[in-house]
C-alpha cells in the first residue's frame, strides 16, 4: 500500500512567478521601484537574484493578454516566453504547444459501465500526464464502485481501495463531462474559462483568478482548485505541454480535464483511454459518422449523467 | 370580442411563448444531438499526420469496420515458440522435460461446467501453425477474431464497430484495434481481480 509514502525525489513548486514571488509582492516591489524612480529596472518585489532576463520574461509574461484575445504571434511569443522561464527558473526543457483545433472535429467520450473493473490505471495515467499535485492527490477523474440498479455515483463508494473488481458491483468514472452548454463558463467572471472550437471546455490560468464560482456552478465535480502550489518531481514531470493543458499550474488557479488537449490535437487519445487495460472508454470525433464513438452512440444502450440539467454533455455512459 | 374570448387566446399562447423562452435561454449554438445528426459526411482521418507511425507490428484486418478498412494488431511475434511446427511434428518427441520447456503450464479456464474447452477445440490438430474453427476452416493467429466471434459474436460485432476493445494510442489517423488476444489471455480469458493502481481521497462532505 502506498498510503504511507512520501515522495522522496526533490520537490519542485510551480509558477511563473516562481513559488518566492507571488502577485502581491510583485506589485509591492513593482511601487517600490516606480516611487523610487529606478524605472529602469522594474523586476518587481522578487527580481533581487533573478536574471535581467528572467526579470524581463516575467515582466512581458505579466502583462499578456487572455489567450482567446492573442494573436499567433502573441500566442507563440508568450509559449516560447514560457518555455525559457521553466529553464531559467528551474532547469526544465520543456515542449509547449499552441496548437490550435483542428476544422471538423468534435470530442466526444463514452465509457462502458459494464466493462469498467475499477483498475484506476486511467486515474494514475491521467495523473502522470497532467502534471497533477502529487501532495494533495489532486485527480481530475473519479471513480466510483456502485452497487447494481444505480446509476449515480453520490451512492456510490468513491474512495476504495481493495481488490477489484467485487462482485455484484459496477464502476462508473467520472471527470469533466466538457459539456456544451457549460455552467462553469457563464459563471467564471473574467472569462478566463471557454469552450474551444473542437469542443474541449479550457481554463487560462493566467487569466484565472481563483474566485471558484465555475466550481460551485459544476454540477459533475468536474473543476480542481490549487489549494497550495502544485507539487509534482522534477522528473516526473511531463514536459510535453499544451498552453491551455498540462503546463504547471500554482496556487490559486482552477484546473480541470482537458481531453488531455496536448494529445488529442496531435490525434492521439487521452491518457485516460490509451491507459484502461479493459477497453472501457471511448474516445473520437463526434462529427465523423464512422467513429468508435459514433458507433457507440448508435448502437449502445447510452445516457448521460443529469442530462435533465440541459448542460449538454459530451460524455455519455453505456452498457453491453 | 369579448373579455372571455381573450382570455382564451391568451391561455393558447401561454405554452407557444414558455416554449420559445426555454428556446432562447439554450440559444447560442446547437445542441450536441443536433451537431451529430448534421454531420453524415465521413473525416479524412489522415489528415493528421502526427497520428501515424505505430512501434509496433499490424496487420489488414479480413474484416472491415463501417469505416472500411482496418488494421488489428499481430500476434505471432508475442507467442514465445512460434513456429509450433517446430516441435509438433510427427516423430516422437524425444526431450527430457518437454512439457516444462514448452507449454506446460498453460491452464484452461475458458469455458464453464461441460462447455470447457480443450486445446483441439480451437488448435489445428493437424496443423499447428494454425487454429482452426468449427467448420474446420484454418485461422491464421494473427486473426483470431475469426475464431473467438464464432461464440463471442455479439463482442466481435461491438469490437468491429469500436465498442469493445480499444484503439492503440491513437483516435485519427488510419484505424489500428488491438486483437482479442492483446488484453485477453485465450485460455483463462477473464480479468483478474487486482489492488487498484492508486486511489482517491475522500471527498469533503
């Protein structure tokens, strides 16, 4: 059992800021700097070690515009900003994408009730590939151990940890359902949370101002919030990133199920899929009439989990 | 008209303009349902180039999928002693041990009660490079989808289809699904029961 264990490689925190420097003390030296008349070197409250250039960085990085509002250029400037940071700052080579929809793609998800054993290999996948806090087990998905004739997870066990699969129970995961008519979109306040083209529900962290009404306004348990700065080992980090995916998170922002954005836009499948030993979820493009997921759609017993809510999911359960 | 015919035609609105309220509140775009019954012209899946190039070995599937074509993983190079003909010949074999060195520690659990099979059922006896199905036709390893749908047909329908089993790595590109025998052991072709590979903290309540 690794209930008990600790993490034992060296522990690296998140941020752009870096975990010295937050928004406040920035803005603190920033006034400082500014009534001292020093214009000259503005690094903010945090800018006594770092680089000129890291200091310079920083400074374009806090000033960039919501994603959604950004040109291509803007969009590969703050990408390849972002990508310098994480080496200055912590010696990471990381890849970061922007890679934008591709025409004529819509995500869809179906996940087999019947199939599922309840391995939770799609939860640790997911973990791994998302760049998940290690410290507080943040995990976009959830699943839950259900007793026969239910089909909402409240009643079910959503905590187990035994030998699975037990008889006479079922599994059924539960994540971000991405739907399209999405409340966590019309509740968030600075529009720092959309739906993309292809349908994927994103977050701009940047833009993110952990206020956590899309959290409350989530009827699915489908948003995660940074309580602390996310801690992940520098070498399990994923340094293939997407700018609206897996790249770090840090204190204070929402995060949530992407589709694993920085995969699917490349074609491949989410984490989550690739990683299920049963084959119990599906994964493809809704518009395309020969899809796994169409197939599915046609041919299965499916629901959706409180459709009646009129919130659209695109995500839908089925049954052998 | 008179006060009470008003009323009337009022109370017949009433459902028309709650409808089209309800109408507007979800306007903005399509509902998922109807962006799915729009779209019937089928995805250049290839257009995607970063979905190619698999590390592993495939092949063309005998069977086609609403897709057309397709692609299944192999299985011979995974089967540690394959060619079988190699020791199943018709002379006598003549090494020490042979059942250990070889495959003797398979067990079947494929099959319940009086139905359990035996290896014949779906080996050639004849030739054993092969399986071989009721009708006694030849099945190559590679595709022994052909054999297990002749008793799991509604799975293989499902698998065909994408409901059962799964794709490799990728959703676009061209289709590449994994064999029966990829996650099922043949003889014991049930899933194990397993500790979980991690597990979820409580939810605050």
């Amino acid at each position: 059992m690794d209930h008990g264990k600790k993490i034992k490689a060296p522990l690296e925190t998140a941020g752009i800021l870096g975990n010295k420097c937050t928004r406040r003390s920035f803005l603190r030296g920033l006034s400082i700097a500014a009534a001292a008349g020093s214009a000259g070197l503005v690094t903010g409250g945090c800018g006594s070690v770092a680089s000129s250039e890291e200091a310079k960085l920083k400074w374009q990085e806090f000033f960039k515009k919501n994603y959604r509002l950004m040109t291509q250029e803007e969009k590969e400037a703050t990408v390849e900003r972002l990508e310098r940071l994480a080496k200055l700052q912590r010696g990471l080579d990381i890849q970061m994408s922007n890679q934008e929809p591709i025409n004529n793609v819509l995500y869809g998800y179906a996940f087999n009730v019947t199939r599922c054993k309840g391995y939770m290999d799609c939860v640790a996948a997911c973990v791994k590939e998302n760049n998940l806090d290690r410290r507080l087990k943040t995990q976009y998905i959830r699943l839950f151990e259900l007793a026969p004739g239910q089909l909402d997870p409240t009643s079910g066990d959503g905590k187990y940890y035994h030998e699975v699969p037990v008889k006479d129970k079922f599994y059924m995961g539960v994540q971000c359902f991405h739907c399209e008519n999405a409340p966590c979109i019309r509740a968030c306040p600075t529009k720092a949370t959309w739906r993309e083209p292809d349908g994927i529900v994103v977050v701009d962290y940047d833009w993110c101002i952990g206020c956590r009404y899309c959290l409350a306004a989530c009827p699915y348990w489908g948003r995660r919030f940074n309580w602390g700065n996310p801690i992940v080992p520098k070498d399990e980090i994923n340094t293939k990133q997407h700018y609206l995916g897996n790249r770090m998170r840090w204190k204070g922002v929402m995060e949530k199920c992407t589709f694993c954005i920085q995969r699917t836009r490349q074609g491949k499948l989410p984490a989550c899929a690739d990683a299920c030993p049963t084959g119990s979820r599906v994964f493809g493009n809704l518009l395309d009439p020969d899809s796994e997921i169409r197939f599915v759609l046609r041919n299965k017993k499916v629901f959706r989990f409180r459709e009646e809510l009129g919130t659209d999911p695109k995500f839908w359960y089925f049954m052998d | 008209m008179n006060i009470l015919s008003l009323r009337f035609i009022f109370l017949l609105l009433l459902p028309a303009v709650i409808f089209l309220n309800c109408q507007l509140a979800m306007a903005g775009h399509d509902s998922v349902l109807e962006l799915i019954h729009a779209a019937d012209q089928p995805f250049d899946n290839m257009q995607i180039e970063s979905a190619y190039q698999l590390p592993v070995k495939t092949v063309q599937s005998k069977e086609s999928y609403q897709g057309g074509a397709f692609r299944v993983l192999a299985r011979k190079d995974d089967i540690g002693r394959y060619r079988c003909s190699v020791c199943h010949t018709k002379k006598k074999s003549q090494a020490r041990d042979g059942a250990l060195i070889a495959h003797g520690d398979i067990r079947i659990n494929h099959g319940q009660g009086e139905n359990e099979l035996s290896c014949i059922e779906c080996h050639d006896r004849q030739d054993r490079d092969f399986l071989v199905d009721m009708e006694g036709k030849k099945i190559d390893f590679d595709h022994s989808y052909q054999l297990c749908g002749q008793c799991h047909f509604r799975p293989k329908r499902d698998w065909l289809g994408g409901a059962h089993g799964k794709r490799v790595t990728y959703w676009a590109g061209e289709r590449v699904v994994m064999n029966c025998t990829s996650c099922h052991n043949p003889h014991s072709p049930a899933f194990k029961t397993k500790m979980p590979e991690t597990y979820s903290l409580p939810l605050d309540e």
